[in-house]
C-alpha cells in the first residue's frame, strides 16, 4: 500500500476551466442575482452606440467591428496551470533527495547572506528602503526575500521545503524580518503597511512611485512572487488586501493601467480560498472597460442538448476556450486526498518567474541583465518551446 501510494500522481488539469475552481463552489449562491451573467453586455454594444448617436444617413458599422467579430482574446492555460500548481501545494512534484539546509531561514536568521551578492538581510533592510534605484535595478534579491517551493531565475536560491517552512512560521525573529521586507517592497510600489491584519494603503510618494510600477512592468513578476511567499509562510490574509487596492488603482481609479492583466490573470489566482477570489472578481466585473471583454466571470450556463442532436456543441466558458467540462470539484477533492504529503515540495522553474526572459519592454530592456542571458536556453529546453507560444505578455 504504501508503493502505492507513493506512486499515486493526480490527473493534472488540461483546460483553463479545469484549472479554476472559483466559480465552481456550492457557495456560489451568495452572488447577487442580478450578477449571474458571464460578464459580457446583453446591452447594445459600444460600437453600435457610438454608430447610432452620429448616425447622419451614413452606412452602419461594418459587421466585422461589433464585439462579436472581434478576435476573442482567451486566458492563459500557462499561467493557470502554475498557480493551479501552486494553489493546490504543488502535487506530482517528489521531495528533493538533498538534505534540505534550512537555507531561507538562516538568511532570514541574519546567519548567512544571499548569494551571489554577499549581501544580508539586515543590511537590506536597514539600507535599501528608499534606494529605489537598487531595488528596481537588482535581481537577485527577491527570490531570497521572497523564497517559494519552486526555483526562480536566481539558481543560486534555494526553493523552500515543508519542514523549512514550519520552522521559519515558529520562529519570530524570521518572521519580524519576513514582514520588515514585506514592507520595504511595498514602499517602492508606493504602498504602506497599516496593520498586522495585511491592510494596505497609499503611501505619502504614491503618485511618483504607481507612475513608475505603471511603467516598469518586470515588477508584476515580483508581486506575483512576494504573494505567492506570503501565503507559503503563514500570511495568506494579507494578499487580498493588496489585491484589492490593485484593483481600485487599476480599474477605478486608472492610475495603474497597465496592471489590469496581471492582476487578473496572476495576482488574484494567487489566493487559494475561492471566496476571497469570487469577491475580487465581482468587484472587478463592476468596473472592467470594455465589460464584453472580461474572462474572469463565471463561465455561462450550458442548455441541454435537444434531443436528435448529434454532437451538440457546447459554448464557450468564459474565456473563450471551447474545451470539455471540467472536473467536477467533489471529485477532484476526492482525488486531492490522495496526494501524499511528500508531494508537496519538489524543484520546478516557475512558468511566471520564466516569463521574465520572454518579456522586453519598448526600450529594449532585458530584467536580469546580460550577464545571465546564457540561462534562457536551458529554460527553454526545460520548458518546452511550445510553452513560450502562449504565454500572455504581462
């Protein structure tokens, strides 16, 4: 039995759909009725408006620029698999054979510096606030600050193991340090800490610094890991509230545009409890501009198949990906409670940290520097040519 057991690997989704449980709960009935569309407009759509608002005799909008003949845009299966991944403790992926180190803890303990910079964590943390400079131009900090269970651009990081991961949780000088950080990363987005509780705000310098994150879109990359490691580290409560604010400064008040994707795709699906996300969403389908191009609702209700029907196809969900049905989500809880807990830690290249090497901002930018382009290579062979295809610029 415990061969079996220890050879049991769980079916790994294959659609978006199956990837996001969200909208999937039994408690799904506490959205407001008037709320239970997919998110796209029953209205006249904008182009017809504006087309009947100046019509003087002149001919209709072509067919081809209404909505539904634009070309639908979809999520990313990339994205979603990896925070699936993520969300559910990394299943399939055996514990490394090493002798874990405890390398993330000592760092945080102040017993060793990060490599390959030799720098501390007091150091940092006493000398880099403010130096925004610094902490927008290196590269190898963050997956130190920020350690996940999956290894980052900086190979000389360490993915952090469970048993690390309960000791760093009980241990307080590592976590004082852990928040210290938490907030010194905040302070360059432009963003405060209020509260042991994770609630957020602007800070006084907010408008210099969301013009800069608004540009600077490398950090999107780094704010999905620093959520990711604070959910890993005991401080799950603190990511929707930044979410939240995200949100607000993106599709509100559009101080943050260029965020819009991200979050969506990346930041919110970093939380693991899908109330928390539906919330996020609901508030996000308020504001989304133009509201037929939303994917992230619940995806529309299938009618049954006529009878005589042969094949009858079945719309597309929400992000306009026709695929089978997705796994039931009893079932696959059923199929959760054989993961064995060895399979919860394991040495994997994050899809999003990857993504960094793809991305290139108008100015030619390359995020971690010449010096290390010799690595995008190997992550291509270890990746697959085919995952770059679809990754969805950030």
């Amino acid at each position: 039995m415990g061969n079996l057991l220890g050879n049991w690997r769980l079916k790994e989704p294959s659609t978006v759909e199956e990837c996001d449980s969200t909208w999937g709960s039994d408690s799904e009935s506490d959205q407001p009725a008037a709320e239970e569309d997919s998110g796209i407009s029953d209205s006249v759509s904008p182009v017809e408006n504006e087309w009947a608002a100046g019509n003087n005799g002149d001919s209709p909008p072509k067919l081809t620029d209404s909505p539904e003949f634009l070309p639908k845009m979809k999520r990313s299966f990339y994205a979603a698999r990896d925070l699936y991944k993520y969300r559910h403790c990394y299943p399939n992926y055996k514990k490394s054979r090493q002798p874990s180190e405890y390398r993330n803890l000592r760092f945080y303990l102040n017993k060793i510096p990060l490599v390959p910079d030799g720098i501390y964590i007091e150091e940092i943390l006493t000398r880099w606030r403010g130096d925004y400079d610094k902490l927008e131009h290196n590269h190898t900090y963050i997956q130190w600050l920020f350690p996940l269970r999956e290894q980052g651009l900086n190979f000389y990081a360490h993915e952090l193991t469970q048993d690390e991961i309960k000791e760093f949780q009980s241990t307080r000088e590592a976590k004082r340090r852990f928040l210290a950080a938490y907030s010194l990363m905040l302070d360059f987005y432009g963003i405060k800490l209020l509260d042991k509780s994770g609630n957020v705000a602007r800070s006084s310098n907010w408008q210099e610094r969301f013009h800069h994150l608004n540009e600077s879109q490398h950090n999107y990359l780094r704010i999905t890991r620093i959520l990711k490691s604070l959910g890993e580290l005991g401080y799950e409560a603190f990511k929707a509230p930044l979410v939240r604010l995200f949100l607000e400064e993106s599709l509100h008040h559009n101080t943050l545009p260029n965020m819009q994707h991200s979050i969506l795709e990346y930041f919110v699906y970093t939380i693991r409890q899908p109330a928390a996300r539906r919330r996020l969403l609901r508030y996000a389908r308020q504001h989304y501009r133009p509201a037929h191009a939303f994917l992230w609702g619940p995806p529309p209700k299938r009618s049954k198949p006529r009878s005589g029907d042969v094949g009858a196809s079945v719309g597309a969900g929400s992000s306009g990906i026709r695929a089978p049905a997705p796994t039931p989500e009893p079932q696959r809880r059923e199929e959760m409670n054989f993961i064995p807990s060895s399979a919860c830690s394991g040495t994997l290249v994050s899809f999003h940290d990857a993504a960094t090497w793809l991305e290139r901002s108008p100015n030619g930018y390359t995020p971690l520097g010449s010096n290390m382009d010799g690595l995008e290579g190997a992550l291509i062979m270890m990746l697959g040519r085919n995952d770059y295809s679809e990754v969805v610029p950030l």
